[in-house]
C-alpha cells in the first residue's frame, strides 16, 4: 500500500519524507488556503521534496477552464498529478489529460458508479472520501469494497485512492480491503506507530538494560 500525505504543510511533508514513509501527497484548495501559500509556489515546493504524484486540484467547473489550470499545473513541476472533481466536465477532462500522458486523481467520490465511471475515464486515481461518507451516517469502507470488487471484475487500472481519512483505524480497513493508495493527514500517518505496549516494553528494556551497568559499543 503506497503511503501520500494529505496536506500542504511544507515542514510536515519534509518530516514525513525524512522518515522515508512518503509516496506523495495530496492538496485541495481548502489545504492550500492553509498552508497561506500560493497554489504555484507551493505545489512547487512540494515537488521538490518528494519524488512521488502531488495531487494539485484545479477549480474551475467548465471543461475548457479546467484544462487551462491543468496546463498550467502541469508546467509546474514533473510529478503534479492533476486533481479533477467527479463531474461530466472533470471525466472529460481526465479522458483528455490521461490519454496525453498526464496523472489525474479524479476527487470527491462517493458512490460506486462515480469510481466506475472515473476508471473508464482512464483516472490514474480515484478518491473515495471515507471519513465524508461516514460523517453522512453511511459506511466509507463500504465504499471501497465496492469499488475494489468492481475495478478487480473488469481488470481497471485505476488506484483506489482512500481520501478523508480520519482515523488510523480508516486505515486498516482500508489496507485489509486492497485499497492501493491512503491519504491521511500527517498526524494520522504518525500516529500508525503507536502502540501503549511498545512505550511499555522498551520502558522496562531500557530500565533493566540500566541495572546492568553495561554500554554497548
Ligand atoms: C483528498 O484528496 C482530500 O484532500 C481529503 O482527503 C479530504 O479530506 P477531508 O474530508 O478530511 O477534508
């Protein structure tokens, strides 16, 4: 399962790659409003520290438009992968986009046909928002069991992208499901590693290790 950062936060991306745990990263224009930067000065950035896809969302609503911002996206930086909403306008856009060559993550996904219709677009991505999906008082991961048996049924290529994560449990599940990709915030991803029994044990290693007077090395 690939690893992408869901974030804009340049200190947290730095971290997070250091630790050698990234894959890429996600944007949307609600996390570049936080991060305070410009959308073009930022992804830059981005794609400077990690190797991997960084998804940078484009806003317009209308085919052309869109196309415009993705070509100017693009020109950013090699790894931008073009981040396209799930509307008639965004499809066509990504069928377009993905068949010159260009990585789309095709966004705001929440049923089953919008995926299906996503793949058949030739989307590199799909997210399927879990934790937006649950919030609704419906089940995220039902979601992506769905759209694993159906890209699984007819062999797309497509990766199942699980967005919104809120949760390390969010993140199980979607591992146990087969979803390829999970983004979650950084304090998601570092919060994986924790575990009450591991601060436990090595509080006594380290404790008896003392009693014994010894150093290594
Ligand atoms: C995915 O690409 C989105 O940026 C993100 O996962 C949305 O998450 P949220 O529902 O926590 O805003």
């Amino acid at each position: 399962m690939k690893f992408f950062v869901d974030t804009a936060d340049v200190k947290d991306i730095r971290e997070l790659n250091d630790l050698g745990l990234l894959d890429g990263v996600t944007t949307n224009p609600s996390l570049i409003l936080k991060s305070g930067g410009s959308i073009a000065e930022v992804t830059k950035e981005i794609c400077s520290i990690v190797q991997g896809p960084v998804s940078a969302e484009v806003v317009a609503v209308e085919y052309k438009e869109m196309m415009r911002e993705a070509d100017f996206l693009s020109k950013i930086a090699d790894n931008v992968c073009i981040k396209l909403p799930l509307t008639l306008d965004g499809l066509k856009a990504c069928k377009d986009l993905t068949s010159s060559g260009r990585l789309v993550n095709v966004t705001l996904c929440f049923s089953a046909n919008q995926a299906l219709l996503a793949a058949k677009a030739g989307a590199s991505f799909i997210s399927p928002f879990i934790g937006r999906v649950d919030d609704i008082g419906l089940d995220g991961m039902e979601l992506i069991q769905e759209i694993r048996q159906i890209y699984d049924n007819y062999d797309f290529n497509t990766e199942i992208l699980a967005a919104s994560i809120r949760t390390v449990n969010h993140v199980k599940q979607a591992a146990l499901i087969g979803a390829d990709v999970v983004t979650a915030p950084p304090a998601t991803l570092k919060a994986l590693v924790k575990h009450p029994l591991t601060d436990k044990g090595l509080e006594t290693f380290l404790a008896d290790w003392e009693k014994t007077g010894q150093k290594i090395g």
